[in-house]
C-alpha cells in the first residue's frame, strides 16, 4: 500500500492547498518584479519560472515567466500532468532536490501574503450557463409560478448567455454599485438611477485549455481535453436592472458591471478523486450531449456575508457543485456545437448553484424570495439584498481523507453608486 502523499512544507489539515491539489495561478512579488505563474502549497507560492529557468519541466516549451496561464494552456493534458507530476515530486517530504536546495527554495518560494495575485488568464471570452435546477425551479416559480417554473427548453439543453470578459476580476476587487434603468410595478415609465436589488450568485467556472477551430464542435467524449480546471466564481447581478431589461434577449447591463473569479485555478485532476456519476437526466438528452462516463464533483460551497457593522462573517449558503443538472462535458459539447471556436483562458460558468434546501439556495434573490421574507443575520440586521459595505466571500473545497482540495476564496466588498 503507497504512502499517502504529504509535502515537507508544512501544510494544516485544513489548508485549502496541500499537495494533492497544487492549483495555479498568476502572481507579483509585494517586493517587486514581472508576473509570473505560481503554485499554492500550503501557505506559499512556488514560482514556477524559477523551477523552469532551472530545468526542472525538461523540454517544455517555456511559459511560466509569462503574466498570464493562457500559453501553459494551450499544451494541452499531456503537459499539463507531467507539470502536476514533476511538482508533486519535487515537494514530495521524501525527494531531496528541492527540499535540501536552500538556495534555490530561497529562490522559488514567496508567502501568499507577500504576493498580490492576478487574473490567471487573459479571458479573451465568457460565458455564463443556467445549470441549477433548483436555482432555475425556484426563479421560475417567482415569475410564472410553480406549473410553469421550467422553460419548454431547459431540461433539452444547457442555457447560457455570452457575459462581458473584460469586467470579470480578481478577488478582492471592490464592486462598485451600478446605475441602470428600473421599473417598479407602480410606476407607468421606468426610473434611473443606483439598482436597489443588488446581488451575489455563488456560481464556479472552467477555464479553457487547447482550443477548437471554427466549425468543428467539440465532441462530448473530448470535453474534458479542453478543460484546464475551475475556479471559484460571483455573478454579481443587479437584479432591478434585470427584471425591466431581460425580455426579450437575456440578461445585459444588469450583469456586465463586475464578475469576480478566485485566483487560483483548481486542476481536474487534482479534483478527480471526487468525481461522481452524473446523476440521470429525464428526459434523455441528444446525442450529442450524452456521454456514457459523464460525471459531476462533490465540491462542498458557502458563501459568507460581513456588514460594514461587523467583522464576523455570516454563513448564508451552504451548497454543493453536484447539485448542477448540466455538467460541464455538456456545457462545453453545446456551446461548440454550432461550430464556436473556443480558445485557451475562456470561461465557462455553472450559473448560480442552488440546492433543495432553503439554506442551499445561491443567491439573494432566492435566499429572501425576491425581497418578500429578508435574511435575519445574528447581530440582529436583515438584508432583502445587499447593501452598501457588504463584504460577500464564496469558498469551496473538496474534502478528502485527511486533507482538503481547496479554491481559497473569492472576495469583493460593495461600494457606493457614483453620484
């Protein structure tokens, strides 16, 4: 029986990074310097483009020392898990190479708190699905009622809308209150001015690896060939905006203002011992759709809310990845079967994840439905949305046999519309 893995830097049981996982991403030395690609482990930052200038990844084309993943990307699955390989070895507690070298680990390794992190890729696209059954149950029970909840299409295929790229941002970004047209159910013409139904939804997305060319779909058995990993993911959404702006093409202004995404960018395989069956599905997707070993992750998700009267953060989402009625094989089968030609750092988004609890639910708008029953926070406030100050933090992991594989957080605090 093999020793389970375990790293001579030390890592607590509940670390979010431990060796099992060693998820990537983009970072800047506080004490100065290029971006470059990273490790988590534990509480630091392996340097890659130090590993590489020193020969380590062999005759790998070099792209650690770049500002964004989206060349490491492009290598494809092959590279990708002899980089995870080599890694594992080097900080492996039993190989000397790294562990003895205290030049070199001088070199390589930087504290997360010494490190500012930055978007992973440059996402030249996005996209956000609707893959929560519940989620999309519960938000059509509000507007059509619960006969009527589901539309015709969507248990047929995976729904989505193309988001704006360039307002997707790292943790930790504040997100600024928008301005959009509104209408109140009173009012006989629409209104202007700050949204007054301000959102999370806790969502998770992908990142794409090697691309597809145009007009040659990805089939749904080499899906997982094109993605690299996932990260954390808020949608924030103003949902005032929404309501009035949505018919008859879908979700605008009230979405392209700020999505925040985690730093580091959890690989498949790091996440492959929690694989499940994707549960059946009813009716019988297409076949282009179906997959015969498709399957979903018991990834484990909470989002948190902190007043600008406080410094405790509040549970108000207790969720899970499996809860999603489409995976993402199907997501990305679908969204290239008209031929779209996705490229290296696109996103991909679940859509809000919402379970069959009222305490699993994944955003505001169904947590207080639609404002009608407000969130009774312990200190005593309550929210129907949330407000000026707000500090709203997702977190995810995945929990294994003593150790966890983690995605950190992601972060972003409300501020003030502009006057």
């Amino acid at each position: 029986m093999s020793k389970p893995l375990r790293s001579f830097i030390e890592v607590a049981p509940d670390s979010h990074f431990p060796i099992q996982n060693l998820p990537y991403g983009v970072f800047r030395p506080a004490s100065g310097g290029a971006a470059r690609v990273g490790v988590a482990i534990g509480g630091q930052v392996l340097d890659l483009a130090v590993l590489e200038e020193q020969g380590h990844f062999g005759e790998q084309e070099r792209v650690f020392s770049d500002d964004s993943m989206n060349r490491f990307l492009s290598l494809g699955q092959l590279a990708w898990r002899e980089t995870r390989a080599t890694l594992q070895h080097l900080l492996n507690a039993e190989s000397a190479e790294l562990r003895d070298n205290s030049e070199l680990r001088q070199r390589a390794f930087h504290r997360q708190a010494d490190v500012q992190m930055l978007l992973p890729a440059r996402i030249g696209d996005y996209t956000d699905f609707y893959s929560s059954y519940h989620h999309s149950h519960n938000v059509g029970t509000m507007l059509r009622g619960a006969e009527n909840a589901l539309m015709p299409n969507w248990k047929w295929l995976p729904v989505g809308y193309h988001g704006r790229a360039s307002s997707v941002v790292i943790s930790g970004t504040d997100v600024r209150r928008p301005h959009g047209q509104t209408k109140p159910p009173d009012a006989e013409v629409p209104l202007f001015g700050p949204s007054r139904s301000l959102d999370y939804e806790l969502e998770m997305a992908f990142l794409i690896g090697p691309g597809n060319k145009l007009g040659e779909p990805v089939p749904i058995d080499r899906a997982p060939e094109h993605i690299f990993g996932m990260v954390l993911m808020n949608d924030w959404s103003a949902r005032d905006v929404q309501a009035w702006e949505y018919q008859p093409l879908g979700p605008f202004l009230a979405k392209n203002f700020c999505t925040s995404i985690s730093p580091w960018v959890v690989t498949m395989d790091a996440l492959e011992p929690f694989r499940e069956p994707l549960p059946p599905q009813e009716p019988e997707p297409l076949p282009y759709l179906r997959a015969p070993n498709d399957s979903t992750y018991d990834i484990q998700l909470e989002a948190h809310l902190t007043t600008s009267k406080g410094d405790t953060p509040h549970v108000i989402t207790r969720t899970n990845f499996r809860h999603l009625y489409w995976s993402i094989a199907q997501q990305l089968a679908h969204h290239t079967i008209s031929g779209c030609n996705l490229q290296p750092g696109d996103l991909l988004a679940s859509g809000t994840i919402s379970g069959p609890t009222e305490d699993s639910r994944g955003c505001m708008l169904e947590l207080t439905w639609r404002g009608a029953n407000p969130l009774t926070l312990p200190g005593g406030e309550t929210r129907k949305w949330l407000e000026d100050g707000d500090r709203l933090t997702l977190t995810g992991w995945a929990q294994g046999d003593g150790y966890r594989v983690g995605f950190g957080e992601v972060a972003g605090r409300v501020l003030p519309a502009l006057s």
